[in-house]
C-alpha cells in the first residue's frame, strides 16, 4: 500500500492565489437573496445572484415574448433538430473570423459557398467567390458595394466630382435595400406598383436606367405578397437596353428567401446564374435555409464582380486572411448548422421540405379564399406564403381588425398597407415555414372561424388610423 504525505498547505497560506482557482461565475451568492430582494432592471446589480435565481428572472419574463412557432408575419427559422442545436451550442464559443484557430469551421463554410455556387449554376462553381454573413441585409449591403465600385472604377473620370450612382428597384423590396442606398450615397430609383401588379416590372425598371446605375435588384420571393420577380425577362429588357444605347447593367438578385426554394420546387424557371446579366446572389440561411438566425450568404459569379480593393488582407493570428464583411467578430454556429442541414437533407430532403411548405399554404389559400369574407392575391404558389385582403363587399372589418382578433389568439398575422401606386390596398400576409404544419393550419383556420361571425357583426372596422392599426411594421 502506498504511503501518503499529509495534506499541502500551500494554498491555505496563500488565501488571494486561492481565490483566482475558480471561475467566478462558480461562486453561489447568498441563496436567500433571490427570494428577499429584487434586483434592478435599468442598472447594474451591486452584487451576484444565484445562476438559478438569474435564469427563472430572464426565463419567466421572456415568456411574455409568444411562441415563435405561431408567428406568421417570421420568414426566419423557428424550428430545428435537436441535434443541429446541440452542434451550434458546440460552436457558439467559436469565432468565425478566427480562421486560423478554427480552420475547419472555415472550411465548412467554403463548402457551403462551394455547394451554392453549384446550386444556382454558377459557371464555374470553384472559381465563384462567396462568404458568409449575419444574414441577407448584410449579404446586399455587401452586393451592392460590389455593384458601386465597379461602376466606380469604369467611371473614374466623372466620378465623384460629377456623377452620383443610383440603383433601379421595385417598391417592394426589403428595406435593407433602402437603407444600402442612404448609407453609401446612392439614388434609390423606385419603380412603383400598379393594379395587380405588386413587384417590379422589367420594362419600366430598364426605362429607369442611365449611364450613373450602378445595377438593377431583382427580387426572388417579395416580402409583401410571396411572388417572384421576372428575372429573366429583367435581363432580356437590360439586353435590349444595352443594344439600343451601349449601357452594360448588371443584376443582383434578392434571394433571401426564393433561392432556397426555386432550385427545389422551380427548376425549370430561370433566374440565376444561367442568365450572363446576374453578376450576383444573395440568400437568408436563416430563412428557407431552415437555419436558426443569423446566417446569410453572399455570391458573385466570379472574382471579376467582386472587386479586389474591396477584399481586406488581414494579418490576423498568424496567418493572412481575405474578408469581406461589415462585421468581423461573430459566432460559427450558425455557418456549421448551415452545413449540417445541407448534409443531412440534399437536394431531395429540401425539396421534400419546401413541396411540404408550399402545399401547406396552398391549401391553406385555397380555404380561405372559400370563406367569401377574403380576396386572395397570391395563393402560395411561389414562395409559401400569400397575401389577402378583404372582399369588395365586406364593410363590417378590415384586415387590421382580423389581425388583432387573431393576436388574440396566440397567432402574429401581419396586417399593412402597400406602397406607392397602391396605397389603398391592405393586406394580411402569412408566411408557411417549416415546422408549420397542416395541422397548426386547421387551428388557425379553426380560431379564425371563431372570431370572423363578430367581426361580421359589427358597424364597421374599428381602425381608425392604419398606421398605428396594427403593431407590425413591414
């Protein structure tokens, strides 16, 4: 049997150097404060609590946030595997700039771009360049930088002394293309909506185009009624254009969340890279790339549309590494669970996934277009999701009354009116994710049934303001 020497008392004598053993956060406070004191909300605590005393506080009052699952105004994940969580609480302590110190997490996320490009047929999928991002905002600020400083550098001579660059958009696209053009000086020219048409229309957006557009945006799934914009008839109106006058425009395309979903449900239609005029995609991972936020992806067709001076070379933990972002430091949990739902469904995984989508909001459409209170816009047919109104003849309710009856519910069905030329029509829009199911959209249809013989009882629609009728904001 072994000998053994008394305890060392090393530590004892040196009480300080003892307390740097633990981990702070491992010390349990006084277990009664939680139970005697409440703690401030607007400033910092003077003391710690017990971690179980912390979480109940953070837990309880974010109850008050509603279930996700229920929220149909969200194109963004709400639900996941189990498994793709456990990865990303895997990875979520990894920084996904730190590409040296990380360097397979960096290599996923090359795969990803590398899959991408071979997914919206790219010409060449190995030299496409792309990256990752927080998401699709960043993803077209990025684009559209690329866009500007290539029409910067054929422009030298006027540009800035003379010329100031404008981008052509419809009306309908999401405000981060509103914001790219407020932060980098750029003219945004609009083309407006008219009658039933409610996204962009190629030959007015070519019409719009001079020798200072820098592009033109199209939009593969409008945030306001689901449809896709006319990418290919875009090009073949900027084709003319540039037969007529000489004007080379190139094309991005918004895919945030089409391009998730056209590969798979629509491959016939064509909107990517096949067409030579679309210089650049982008996409939400954290929308129809059924990733939890935030994740988004940014693609040129090849190094020549993503000029070189706007990649950074940064000497960073050793080694040399080319970026292209708006942010730098940010987590690769989500870039690792973007690979892992491409690798655990393929291509017929996902379209299995989106042919479900879609066909639960066809089907939901379908009924309650037949309830003759509602007029359908868009019947979920492109992306999932489809926008309505009330029938001409109902005077009693307006969309705003509806979705207030039905936040009561539990259910966030977004209420708004649309823009320039069609101020006039509000509408209510439902987004069919994955994780909404055929039976989510019987109790929809269920409570919406239940409120709709008040709604049609009273005088007339209780929104006096449509601004302030509703609490979303599109």
């Amino acid at each position: 049997m072994a000998l053994h020497k008394g305890a060392d008392r090393t530590a004892e004598r040196e009480p300080e150097r003892r307390k740097l053993s633990l981990n702070p956060f491992f010390g349990e406070a006084d277990p009664v404060s939680g139970m005697t004191l409440a703690p401030p909300t607007h400033r910092l605590p003077d003391g710690p609590m017990p971690p179980a005393t912390a979480y109940q506080l953070v837990h309880d009052e974010l109850m008050l946030d509603g279930n996700s699952r229920l929220n149909l105004a969200t194109f963004v994940t709400t639900w996941m595997e189990p498994q793709a969580g456990v990865l990303m609480g895997e990875c979520r302590d990894k920084n996904m700039i730190d590409k040296d110190e990380y360097p397979r997490t960096a290599e996923l996320e090359r795969r990803c771009v590398a899959m991408l490009a071979d997914l919206w047929h790219a010409p060449d999928p190995a030299s496409a360049v792309g990256c990752s991002t927080t998401g699709s905002s960043e993803a077209c600020m990025l684009a559209g930088l690329a866009l500007k400083r290539r029409w910067a550098l054929r422009n030298g001579e006027r540009y800035p002394s003379t010329a100031r660059p404008n981008l052509v958009m419809g009306i309908n696209v999401q405000v981060c293309w509103e914001k790219f053009c407020n932060f980098w000086e750029v003219e945004a020219r609009m083309v407006p909506m008219e009658g039933d048409r409610f996204h962009l229309d190629p030959q007015a957006a070519a019409d719009l185009c001079d020798e200072n557009t820098i592009g033109v945006v199209a939009v593969l799934g409008s945030t306001f009624d689901g449809s896709y914009e006319p990418v290919a008839d875009l090009c073949a109106a900027l084709d003319a254009l540039q037969e007529r006058t000489g004007l080379d425009i190139p094309v991005h395309v918004d895919g945030a969340s089409g391009a998730m979903v056209a590969p798979f449900l629509d491959e016939d239609l064509v909107w990517d890279f096949r067409l030579p005029r679309v210089a650049s995609i982008n996409t939400s991972g954290h929308k129809y790339g059924l990733v939890y936020p935030g994740v988004g992806w940014a693609l040129w067709r090849s190094h020549a549309e993503l000029p070189e001076e706007l990649v950074f070379r940064v000497n960073y933990l050793g080694g040399d590494m080319p970026t292209f972002a708006l942010n730098f430091s940010r987590p690769g949990a989500q870039v690792v669970a973007q690979y892992y739902t491409f690798l655990r469904l393929g291509r017929e995984g996902y379209r299995a996934v989106q042919q479900t989508a879609r066909g639960v909001a066809c089907g939901l459409a379908d009924r309650i277009e037949k309830l003759d209170d509602f007029q359908l816009l868009t019947r979920g047919d492109e992306l999932p999701v489809f926008a309505f109104t009330t029938a001409p003849g109902q005077k009693a309710f307006d969309v705003f009354d509806v979705s207030r009856r039905l936040r009561e519910q539990g259910w966030l069905v977004p209420a708004y009116t649309f823009p320039a030329n069609r101020e006039d029509l509000s509408v209510l829009r439902m987004v069919c994710r994955n994780g909404f199911s055929a039976d989510l959209a019987d109790l929809l249809l269920d409570d919406l049934a239940e409120v709709l013989p008040e709604l049609r009882r009273q005088k007339g629609p209780l929104s006096k303001d449509a601004a302030t009728a509703t609490a979303f904001h599109h």
